[in-house]
C-alpha cells in the first residue's frame, strides 16, 4: 500500500469511529530505514488525536481503542505506532 493511501485509510477509520475534533498522521517511516529488520512494505506511523471521547477514557483503554480500530493496518502495513492522544 502508498503511504498517503494508508494516511487516509487511517484518518477515515479513525474519525468514523471516534468524534476527533483534530487529528494529524505523519509518516515516520525513515527512522527505521537503517534498521536490520526494515521492511520496506511497512510504515511507522505518528498519529495526534485531539478527542475529548478518548481522554474521557483511561490512557490504556485509549490506546487499545485506537488499535483495535486500526487492527488491520497493524498486522499488514504498519511497523511502529506512535500515538499521542491530547
């Protein structure tokens, strides 16, 4: 998958799931380039979500929405996650 493809992906999944009142999504990808392990089919993400339903929830069970939400995106296109939630 291109990396704005999955941007979008990302960005769709994630509003349609939970009332954000601002996101951003940065691909992060060239820290891991030198890595042994890189692989070039996946991403490392950086995602900001400004959304009072998620700070209204413990940081845990945050995050894990999040990830439940993008569960896909983790097992086929997506190395590393970055999650900021304000």
């Amino acid at each position: 998958m291109e990396i704005n493809n999955l941007i979008k992906k990302i960005n769709d999944k994630i509003c349609n799931n939970i009332k954000c009142e601002n996101i951003l999504i940065e691909d992060k990808t060239f820290l891991h380039k030198k890595h042994k392990n890189f692989d070039h089919k996946k991403f490392h993400i950086k995602i900001r979500i400004e959304s009072l339903e998620l700070k209204s929830k413990n940081k845990i069970e945050a995050n894990r929405h999040v990830f439940k939400i993008l569960s896909q995106e983790l097992k086929n296109y997506i190395h590393s996650i970055q999650l900021s939630i304000n």
